[in-house]
C-alpha cells in the first residue's frame, strides 16, 4: 500500500456538472447598430426614412419663419389701408325724400328712398405700389363717371296714402364705404351745378347733395350726371341701384377675381390689364326701387352689402404663399433625394455614413430658408434659381468628397437640379397642380420599379 499523492490527497474530485450557461451573441443593442450600419437595402431604406422624419422638426421651424414673416406683411397691410383706404363699395345714387304721416294721431317723420330706373358707371382703377419696410402693397385709385336717370311717379303715387312730402327737404345720397379719400367735382342734377356734403355717415350716405333748388315737386324726370374719384385697396364693389344696371371698369390690373353677387358679361384680360363689363336688372334683387323706411321695404345695410358685385386685386404670385407651398412639398423633395442617394448605391456600390445622409437632409431644409431670405429681396424666381444653385452646388461638391467620383457626384446633382426644377414648375401651376404632382410622383416611382427590376437576383439579367 503506497501513500497517496498529496498533492492530490486533498483535492476534491473534478466535477462533472455541465459549465453555467453564459449569455452568448449580440445584445438587442449590438443588434441595432448592426441592422442601421448594415447592408441591406431594407436597413438602408429604413435609415433614411427615419432621417426623413426626424427632418420635419427643422421644416417646422423653417415654417415658423414664414408664419411670423406673414402675420408682419398682414400688420404693414392694415398700416397702409388704414392710411390710404379700405375696401370700397360703390352705393347710389338715390333720392331721399322725408315725409310725415299720421299714425294713431300723431304725426311720424319718415324717409322714402328712390333708386334709378337706369344707373350707368364708367371707370377706370389705377393700381399702384405702396412699400412699408420690406413688404409691397397692392392699393388703387379709382375714377367713376356716373350717370343716373329717376322717375318721381312712383312717389307721387304714395300721396294719396296721407303722406305729406317735404319737398323742400329732399337730397341725393351717394355710398362709399371707406369715405376719406374721396375727391369729387360739382354734380350736375337736370344741368343745374351743385355741390357736395359730407353726409350722415358711411356706407349709404357719405355725401349728399340738397335738392332743394331743383324744384322736384314738378319734376317727372331727374338726371344726376358726376364724377368721383376715390382710394381704396383689395375689393371693389358696386351696388346695383339700377332698375337697370350698367357698368364698365377698365384697368392696367393683369390678374383681378371676380367676385360678388354677379360676374361679368363680357371681359377681357391680358397682361397689360382687364376690361370688364356688368348689366344687372332689378329682378335679381332682394329688394324694390322705392324704399320706406315706415315699411319693411326698406332693406339693412347688409342686405344691400350682399348685392355688390366688383372685382378683387387679387396676387396670384406671393413670396411668402409660394415658400410656404414649398414647404408643404419639403418631405416628398427630400424622400426623393434620397430614393435617388439610394440608387446610387446600388450603382457604385459605396455606402455614406447615416450621418452624411443627415446633412444633406440639413442642406434640403436650408434651402427653403434661403429661399425666403433671398425672395424678400429680389423676388421669388431669383431667389429660387439662387437657393436651388447654391444647395445643388453644395450636394455635389460634397457627394464628390465622399465617393471620389467626379461622374457619379455630376450625375447625382443633375438629379438634384432636376427635382428642384419640377418643384419650381409645380410651384407655378395654379389648377392643375394637384394632378401635375400626381403625375410627377407616377413617374419617379415607374423610374425606381425599373431600377430595382433585379433586386431579386444575384446577377443582373
């Protein structure tokens, strides 16, 4: 019997549990980075979408630029409206002619007001230019030929109802909504001169003339035969007081709007101005041509408000609507650029950092930026052609730095450049810029359906 080993003596047996089970292979974060480093294109697409969210955070901003550049344009134009004028609404001319009548006893002043059998406006809207620190606003001055023909049988018919007339005490009205800029000349009632005062107050009555030197008691027939001219900004309207209702507007205005209760019967726009021309017959009104105020024939001022019909000078082009419909197209434009980055991975088979991705996503939302700088200064167009050369100049240059291809960066900004011109081109479009866009976007994805053809196989057919 030998004695034992005694190194060994004392040592416990070798186990033969199985070893403890370690975690093994890549955390769910190891996992993350190597999905957003890797190279398929799921992950890469995946990436770029994520950046093209995380993009809307600066367009916000961007827009918030354009939001407060807007709300000063809409102070500077109340600062000059409210200088210059508002806008205008042609009322009149009518005859107004007090009576008394006995009700219960007791005798009550009342009013009837006598509108034109044939009311016929000739004018002319000078537009003009105002500046109030970096903004232009859009303001005219209009000049009105008028003439007006009235018949007094339909008063004398309401004699025998126990009105008593105070002939003496009758005048003509004439509205204008915004009366401080009006400039008018001596009228001429039945070829005797006569002159204007300030009436009871807008919008019906701004000025009136007395008749009493007209003699209307005897008269069967009056005509009123003025000139007026007058400021204003934005509408132009008119009243249509006539039993028949004639007017002509002639302007160096290239882009009016139409609006009100009737359209014109004939116009004539080009870019040098507009002719337009309105015949309007009583029957479409809501209310009569004698009006008494002892009655309910005597409609509100809002009723006859609601009768207008004129023209606005309406901007079809404005820096700041245009930026802002920019914008609106901002995250389309950038997922396009990158659908374009994309397949220009497949084609050279380089791979930029997430990050590169990233700045020129930045360069994309600087541009709109720019493009709203530059346009306060030099107009919308020049600023487009400025912001998109410069961030189509930066794309390239910095696609060449990264790829150390100078054909693959000029054909990659000629995309860029490309894409900038059709968002100009749907910019300009009006009517048709909803299925213009939708167009654009069938195109660009038929283009990428083609180019991802053989993403399925291992060699390109």
């Amino acid at each position: 019997m030998t004695d034992a080993d005694p190194a060994s003596a004392g040592s416990a047996p070798p186990s033969s549990a199985p070893p403890s089970s370690a975690p093994s292979g890549p955390g769910p974060l190891r996992l993350l980075v190597g999905f957003v480093t890797g190279e398929s294109l799921i992950a890469r697409a995946t990436v770029l979408a994520i950046l093209a969210l995380a993009l809307k955070i600066p367009l916000g901003m961007v827009g918030g630029v354009v939001a407060d550049r807007q709300n000063y344009e809409s102070e500077a134009v109340r600062s000059v409206t409210m200088a210059w004028g508002g806008n205008q609404t042609f009322s009149g001319p009518m005859i107004v002619l007090p009576y008394q009548r006995s009700v219960d006893g007791k005798f009550l002043t009342q009013t009837l007001t006598l509108l034109p059998e044939k009311l016929a406006i000739d004018g002319k809207v000078q537009p003009e230019q105002r500046r109030r620190g970096l903004f232009s606003i859009t303001v005219y001055t209009a000049t009105l030929d008028v003439v007006a023909d009235f018949q007094a049988k339909a008063v004398r018919d309401l004699l025998a109802d126990g009105r008593w007339m105070d002939w003496p005490s009758a005048h003509l009205d004439l509205g204008i909504t915004d009366a401080r800029s009006i400039e008018s000349t001596t009228i001429e009632v039945d070829g005797q001169q006569l002159e204007w005062t300030a009436g009871s107050g807008p919008p019906l009555a701004s000025l009136q003339v007395s008749l009493k030197s007209i003699g209307l008691a005897e008269r069967e027939t009056i005509t009123v035969r003025f000139h007026i001219a007058f400021a204003g900004s934005g509408w132009l309207g008119f009243a249509p007081f006539g039993k028949r209702t004639e007017v002509s507007l002639v302007s160096a205005w290239p882009s009016p709007g139409f609006a009100g209760r009737y359209l014109p019967v004939s116009q004539s726009i080009d870019k040098n101005g507009f002719q337009a021309k309105w015949s309007i017959s009583n029957l479409s009104r809501r209310y009569g041509q004698l009006w008494d105020s002892g009655t309910s024939s005597e409609p509100s001022v809002n009723g006859v408000m609601e009768s207008a019909f004129g023209f606005n000078l309406f901007e079809p082009v404005n820096a700041y609507r245009e930026t802002d419909r920019a914008i609106k197209y901002a995250i389309l434009f950038i997922s396009l650029t990158f659908g374009a980055c994309i397949l220009f991975e497949m084609a050279t088979g380089t791979r930029p950092h997430p990050a590169q991705y990233g700045l020129i996503g930045l360069s994309l939302c600087i541009f709109y930026l720019l493009l709203l700088s530059f346009s306060e200064q030099v107009g919308f167009a020049m600023a487009y052609l400025a912001s998109a050369a410069a961030v189509v100049v930066q794309a390239t240059v910095y696609n060449w730095a990264w790829r150390r291809r100078l054909g693959s960066a000029l054909v990659f900004g000629g995309v860029l450049a490309g894409l900038y011109a059709g968002l100009y081109g749907l910019l300009q479009l009006e009517d048709v810029a909803l299925m213009a866009g939708s167009l654009l976007l069938f195109a660009v994805l038929s283009l990428a359906m083609w180019f991802t053809r053989n993403l399925h196989r291992r060699q390109p057919a």
